[in-house]
C-alpha cells in the first residue's frame, strides 16, 4: 500500500495481517505522536462534514471524539475540565440552538 503516513489505530496491523496485508510501521516519539494525533483531528473532523447519512455520521463523530479525548490525555487534561468550559462558554455565549451566522459588511 503506497500513500500518505498517517496515524493509524492501535489494531490496524493486527486486522491487516489478518487479511495478508502488512503494514510498515514504526512508534512516534511523543512530540510527532501529539502533531499527529491533531493532523488526525482535523482530517476526522473534515470527514463529519462530509458524512452523508446518521451512520456515517455518528461513526465520524466517534472518531472526533476518540481523538479529543487522546489530546486532553496527550496534556493531562481531565475531560471534566473541558465539559466545565463548554459549559463556562454556553453560559456566558450561549450555544448553537438558534442557527446563526454572522454576516459581516
């Protein structure tokens, strides 16, 4: 398989195997494993806006999250701790409820 490197999941080498394809790896160290990991989220993050149905959907969003998570472990960053901003910024901007969108002149 020729391509783009790009993180893969944990057991993609095992299932490829599986299938009598091997894949060439190697480990990150910890400062290519985070550029990675954000490289990840937004390419996932692209792919949601691209979803065409519920599945998919839902299945683009577990990913988004998988990784949210992987960079708030990455920085030692509790997921409590970004529920209490989301919910400092609902608070004080509120949320996304009524659809707008800015139109600047």
């Amino acid at each position: 398989m020729k391509g783009k490197q790009k993180l893969i999941r944990d057991k993609i080498p095992e299932k490829a195997a599986k299938e009598g394809i091997k894949l060439i790896t190697r480990t990150l160290n910890q400062d290519e494993f985070e550029t990675k990991v954000k490289e990840k989220l937004v390419e996932e993050a692209n792919e949601v806006t691209m979803a065409s149905d519920r599945e998919e959907l839902i299945n683009e969003l577990a990913d988004v999250l998988e990784l949210v998570r992987t960079v708030a472990s990455i920085n030692r960053i509790k997921l409590k701790e970004i529920e209490s901003q989301r919910f400092k910024k609902l608070k004080k901007n509120g949320g996304f409820k009524k659809k707008l969108l800015w139109m600047p002149n």
